[in-house]
C-alpha cells in the first residue's frame, strides 16, 4: 500500500467516525489542537486502522503521532516492517 493509499484511507475514516470536513485534513493537521480529537478519539482510530490493517499496532507506536502524516508514516513503517 502506498502513503497516498494510506492518507486516503486516513481521511476517509477521520470523516466517518469524527464527522469532520474532508476539506479541514492535510497532512500537516495536528490531530489534537486542529481536528479536535482526544484521546477517546484516537483510541477509535488506533482500533479502526487495526482492522482495516489487519495489523497490532502497539500503544508505543502512537504516543509520538501530532499530524495526520505522523499516522501516514506510522502505518506506513508498520506494513513494511511485517512484509515478508
């Protein structure tokens, strides 16, 4: 999968669970402070991109993610590093 196939998918389900406008993500979005996220929220997101990943992703991974790209290239190093 691509970064622009993950960003995608990124935008889709921040639309979907969080009711936010497609317009107001970009990449640099701070999921916090410009989405209005919180913590319950990405807890909703972490859960969302497991199953749309078919990957764990560990709680470590996200505790450093502030933009939409940190997600992107989160999910992104997660899908290479369990390639065979």
């Amino acid at each position: 999968m691509q970064k622009q196939e993950i960003y995608q998918q990124i935008c889709d389900l921040l639309v979907k669970l969080f009711e936010l406008d497609a317009d107001d993500i970009k990449p640099e979005s701070l999921l916090y402070e410009d989405l209005d996220l919180d913590s319950i929220d990405a807890v909703d997101l972490v859960v969302h991109l497991q199953k749309s990943t078919g990957r764990k992703i560990k709680p470590e991974m996200f505790k450093s993610v502030r933009t939409v790209q940190d997600v992107v290239d989160a999910i992104d190093d997660l899908l290479k590093s369990e390639q065979p």
